[in-house]
C-alpha cells in the first residue's frame, strides 16, 4: 500500500473535511437543489449552535399559537389600537423569530428576536426566511423577514414603533432590511435594530434585498450575498464586514460600465435594449453590484445553488445563475464564476484572466463571466474531478 492507497483508505469527507467551505458545517450541508440555499438559519461558534427556529431556509420561525397571539394583541394595543384589527384571533399564519443556543452538551436557552410581541404574517414565505452568523467578536447577527423589500403591513401594530421605526416608506426611520445584531457576544436575549436607513450599521442594499446568505472564510470573516436590485434589474450583491468598526461594505462594481463595454465591442448591440420594465439603461454610476445583466424583463431568480465558498488556501470561488441578453439579442440563462484572493476587491475567472465588477452574461468582454466562456466550465468540472478522487 503506497501514500495514496492510504489516503483513500480515510477520505476526507468521512471525517468532516471540505475543500470548499462556508465557515459552518451547517451552511456547507445544504442541498444543492430546492430552497435549502435560500437562508442560513443556523450558525455554529465557539462550541455553540445558534438555530433560528426548527433552522428550515423558509422557516427560521416558529407559529405563534391563537392564545400567545391574544396577548402581543393585549399589550400592543395599549398604544396602538389598530392591533386588534390587524388580524383575526385565529388566522392560521401567524409567526416570530425564535432563537436556540446550544452548547455542546445539549443545554439549550431560548430567546425571541425583538421579543414574544414580535409577530408577523408569514403568508408570504420570504418574510419566513431568516438568516444568522456570528462574527469573530462573537456578536450574533440576524437578517430577514421581508420580500425584497420590508413590509410594514405584515407586522403586528406597535412591533416596528417599539424598535423606532417608521412604516412611512418616505421616512429616514424606515428600514432598509430588517437586521439586528446582539447588544453583546453571543448574547440571545438583547437585540439591536440597526438596519434602519440613516444607520450606518445597516447592510448598504439598495433597499432591496432578499435570499440573504452568510458565509464566512478561513479565519471567520463574514460577508453575506443576496439578490438586490440595481438600476431596474434584479441582481446579485455581496457584502463584507469589518468585525472592528462594525460595519458592512458593498463588494462589486457599476452596471453602466457594462452597458459601456458591450456597447464599445458593439455599438449596434444597445439597439436591441428598448423594453425596460423598471428602469433605464444605466448610464452613470450607482449601487454598486458583484453580478448585473441587461436582459428584457425585471424578474431574475437570483437564488444560488452554490453561492459563494472558501478553498483551503482562503481562496474566494462564486458561481450563481443569471439571465441576460447575449450578443445576438437571445436570452442567455446561465452561470457566471469567478474567483478572489483579496476578499471579494477583485476577481479572475477560471483560466486567471481578470475580470471587473460587476460579473455578467451580457456581451461586455472585461466583465462576462459566463461559465460558458474562457473555458470556463472545463476547469470547474476538472477541478471537482480531481477533488472527488481526492475524495472531498
């Protein structure tokens, strides 16, 4: 038996072991398929287990029971009356945050975001998506409750006024996400709303966010990706935090220099862009994006069925759908990839030329990305080759 056979005899992955990661074996588990890589609802520290609800991607949740319901009812109303008519006494659909810690020896202590009162209609799956991640000073985060954009009306009267938000959209105390982060390390109990708008702790999403994804590299950095909405079109952003000054960056680039690009390889190609559904063709700077593609209609799933993962050498790798128009005016449905080696500032494809921000399909030649260019898909699918004989 020479080194190798004795390496196969324990292949990596039968003892925990990821050549890919996300920094939570909890994350790194997840389907590839469905909606399990919608939401990150649970996250493991320091020997502990933070799971939001029964940790489900669409139900980091727990049903709020008729009677518990009557008594945020109860309490709420001595301020703010209409929360008797908010909703009836038994609609079925009725949910808070509930939050576990666990510790390796199975004890449990349980908290709820914002508190018991905290109740909201899930009749809308995405307002039942949460996600959370601890930081490397220990501070817990937890992001969600909304469809691309918060909803006031889907909240219980006197649960955002508590907080100090306004449900007036116009307002600079209307949220931007709704986002908190413990008031302490690792402490479940104690909250801090702060993704309101004039916050500068709040994620800076354009105001839109949804199928938000924590992941964290080899020495616990945390960023989070989601689907945004930039200049008309949904797209991808992605976000990384800086644990000492508490605060998040926007990782990407202008989607008018793609728009630029293509039109600079093809002036004629822009004449095929005249159905806008939400917005213009770009044509000055604005929120910046990582992934952003002209196609002819609003909608782009943007929900990843691999997202963003870390190597063993903290290499940055992200691959995720996105639809746009290709260079013969046809609607591409593909995979853009890339890779960073500084954080998510800049990135390379698979064959190492570089590539600018934000990544696209669109016929743009210093930002496509398309994993069916540059053989791009060749070295993905002989990397994961050589990876599984590796066994990882």
């Amino acid at each position: 038996m020479d080194a190798l056979d004795a390496y196969r005899a324990l292949p990596p992955s039968k003892h925990g072991e990821r050549f890919f990661a996300q920094g939570d074996p909890h994350r790194e588990a997840r389907a590839h398929t469905g909606n399990d890589r919608a939401y990150t609802p649970i996250a493991v520290r320091s020997g502990f287990t933070y799971t939001l609800g029964p940790g489900e991607s669409f139900g980091g949740v727990e049903k709020v029971a008729p009677e518990d319901f009557a008594k945020a009812v109860e309490r709420m109303a001595v301020k703010r009356p209409e929360a008797k008519t908010w909703r009836p006494a038994d609609f079925p659909r009725l949910y808070r945050v509930k939050i576990i810690k666990a510790d390796a020896s199975g004890h449990k202590q349980v908290s709820y975001l914002a508190g018991e009162d905290f109740v909201f209609d899930g009749t809308d799956g995405k307002v039942r998506g949460w996600s959370v991640a601890v930081d490397n000073a220990g501070y817990v985060h937890i992001v969600g409750g909304q469809h691309n954009t918060p909803d006031p009306a889907a909240y219980i009267p006197g649960s955002w006024e508590r907080l100090g938000l306004s449900r007036d959209r116009q307002s600079d105390a209307f949220p931007n996400q709704m986002y908190f982060v413990s008031a302490r390390p690792g402490d479940i109990e104690s909250f801090e709303f702060v993704g309101a708008r004039t916050n500068p702790r709040q994620i800076p999403s354009p105001g839109y966010l949804n199928y938000m994804n924590f992941a964290q590299d080899n020495n616990g950095e945390l960023y989070l990706y989601g689907r945004i909405n930039v200049s008309g079109w949904q797209s991808w952003g992605l976000y990384r935090y800086d644990t000492r000054a508490r605060r998040w960056a926007a990782l990407g680039g202008d989607a008018c220099d793609v728009i630029a690009s293509a039109r600079k390889k093809d002036p004629n190609w822009t004449s095929y862009l005249i159905r806008n559904i939400r917005g213009a063709i770009p044509s000055a700077p604005g929120d910046k994006s990582l992934v952003w593609a002209w196609q002819p209609n609003f909608y782009n799933y943007c929900r990843s069925s691999w997202g963003i993962y870390f190597d063993r050498t903290n290499r940055m790798h992200f691959r995720a759908p996105v639809r746009g128009l290709d260079a013969n005016a046809r609607i591409n449905d593909s995979d853009v990839y890339a890779w960073s080696d500084d954080g998510g500032r800049t990135f390379h494809r698979a064959d190492g030329t570089k590539v600018e921000l934000p990544l696209t399909v669109n016929p743009a030649p210093e930002h496509n990305a398309d994993v069916n260019n540059h053989s791009s898909q060749a070295y993905w699918n002989l990397w994961h080759s050589l990876l599984r004989y590796a066994g990882y």
